[in-house]
C-alpha cells in the first residue's frame, strides 16, 4: 500500500522507490532463502541496519553517515532451511531530503547482512525521503530596477519569492528605457550545488529550464507578463548546508539578447519548498496521526513542528 515515486540514480536513469517522511516508521520483512535445501548455512549472526549517509564523488571512499541504526535478527548459528526475519524502526528521524547531483548523493537504504567467517551476505535496499513544508509566514515579492546607464533601464517583478515545486512564478518586465536593440528575452531556472568546504569548494551550475517570455524588440513603457508554470521541471527543494555537506540553490535568470548577441542578465535567488499531499487512505498511520496532531495544535500561518510530515487535511 506504500507510495513509490520516482527518483533519479547516479546514472541519470529513473527508478520507483518506496516513499517515507521524517518520523515514519520503517518496517518491513527479509527472506533468507537456501539454495541447496540438503546444506547446512552457518552464520556468525544476522542483522538489519537502517543508514542515511552523503558521499560526495569526489571523495569516494568516505561514506559520511547521519543515520545509523542496527537490529539484530538472528544469534550465531546454522540454518537448515529458509527462514523470514521481521524487522522494524520505529519513528526514524530522516532530516534530510534524498537527493542525487553532479557531485553529491544523499541516500537512505536498508542493509540486511548474513555475517560469515569468509565472505559475509549482504542485501541493500534503497527508499527515498521526502521532506514537506508548510506555506511559508513571510513570503514577500521580489521588486528591482536594473540597467545599463544611458542605454537600458527596466524594471522587474516576481509574485512571490518563495515557490512550491508545483508553483507558478507569476511577474512582469516594464521597460522605462530603450536604447539598444534587444532581440529576445528569456527567463532561466538555475540550480546551483555546491559541495565541499574552504579551498575544496565545487560549484555545479545546471540550467533546468528555458523559458522564452519576448520575441523582438520592446518599446519605452512596454510591459511584458511572465507565467512559468514550475510543475513540468525536475526541481527539489532548496538544501543549504546539508549536514555542512552540500548546498542546493535556485536562481531565476532574467537574460536579455541584443541584436549582436550580447546576453545581458540579472539573477535572483528564489526559495523552493515541498507542499505536502492532502493526506489520503493510502498514505501510512503516523503520517495521518501527524497530521491531525498539526491540525489540531497550530494556527493558520503557523510554521510546521519538525517530524510532521503531512501537511493540512485538504485545505489549499
């Protein structure tokens, strides 16, 4: 009955994951199956862990964790059949959204391990966390004048400057002055993720998205309107300093063109956040059970206890 959402891998290639939120429960159940049913298995133990844990490509060998924790399933000894082993963590704390960059990866899995003398058994599982927000208190509009003195002038409004991933960022370019001859214009979605500290810092610039808002040349007074619908781009939620890891920052990239291809630009920071699903029957006990306690504890407004993680009972 669990939720799975897609996640993209190292490779670049899409795959279903089971979908969690912070404070839900992790249950589940592994199979040790023997091959020749006639052999004997010794073991020196059995056991489950639960891991979250951030590697940055650069650094390979270091798997830096966040999460750990260990059940043990099984004493040391020998099986002589195949045998089913339940398991279950309790209330895990998953701070951190599941994320996969150019230089980073942070992931939660479960690893079940048939501890042997020689070679040990060992099974990994991915899942994916998502972490949800509710509407943020102070959410003003992004107004400001730039130009180029004596030849452009122009005035820009974004509606808001924080964006759900389902948004729709709503503005308007005016145009006070024109004296060179623009071609076209267009708005870039910037994502920019910064791994490493000090000297060691990387910065990953990656356009996400395009979006074409003037074609020709404006007029002095002209006021162009922007609707970028942000549904349709594979965007995640603005992550700074992730367990003092990585970053991930969006930026919109207003870019003019003049008729000799000289890009004039101005960017600007914009804040996105993960709105959380009307809670459906689908969705797990303690996520509803957190929900109604959110329900029933906060005002309109208010910002959202950590460990929630579903958003209101279907109001918008």
């Amino acid at each position: 009955s669990r939720r799975r959402v897609e996640h993209k891998t190292e490779e670049g290639k899409k795959e279903k994951y089971f979908l969690f939120y912070d404070g839900e429960t992790v249950s589940g159940r592994g199979g040790l199956t023997l091959k020749n049913p006639n052999k004997r298995l010794e073991h020196q133990g059995i056991k489950v862990e639960f891991i979250g844990q951030i590697e940055l490509y650069y650094d390979r060998g270091n798997h830096h964790e966040f999460v750990s924790l260990v059940k043990d399933l099984a004493r040391p000894g020998e099986f002589t059949q195949s045998q089913t082993f339940d398991f279950e963590f309790t209330h895990v704390e998953k701070p951190y959204e599941s994320y996969t960059g150019q230089n980073v990866k942070l992931r939660y899995f479960l690893r079940a391990t048939v501890s042997r003398r020689l070679n040990d058994v060992v099974k990994e599982m991915d899942i994916v966390v998502h972490t949800l927000s509710t509407y943020p208190e102070l959410n003003s509009s992004i107004k400001m004048e730039v130009g180029i003195e004596d030849c452009l002038h122009i005035e820009f409004e974004y509606n808001k400057s924080k964006y759900h991933l389902k948004d729709v960022i709503v503005g308007k370019i005016y145009f006070l002055l024109v004296r060179i001859k623009i071609k076209h214009m267009e708005i870039d979605i910037i994502k920019r993720e910064t791994t490493g500290t000090g000297p060691n810092v990387y910065h990953e610039n990656d356009t996400i998205a395009k979006y074409e808002i003037m074609d020709g040349a404006p007029v002095r007074g002209e006021s162009i309107p922007i609707r970028l619908f942000l549904a349709g781009y594979e965007l995640t939620p603005t992550m700074r300093d992730i367990n003092k890891k990585f970053s991930v920052r969006y930026y919109l990239n207003l870019v003019l063109i003049d008729e000799e291809e000289r890009r004039y630009f101005k960017q600007q920071e914009v804040v996105l956040w993960r709105k959380g699903d009307i809670v459906r029957k689908s969705m797990s006990h303690q996520a509803a059970i957190a929900s109604q306690r959110f329900e029933g504890t906060s005002s309109h407004g208010e910002a959202k206890p950590p460990g929630q993680p579903a958003e209101n009972n279907g109001r918008q």
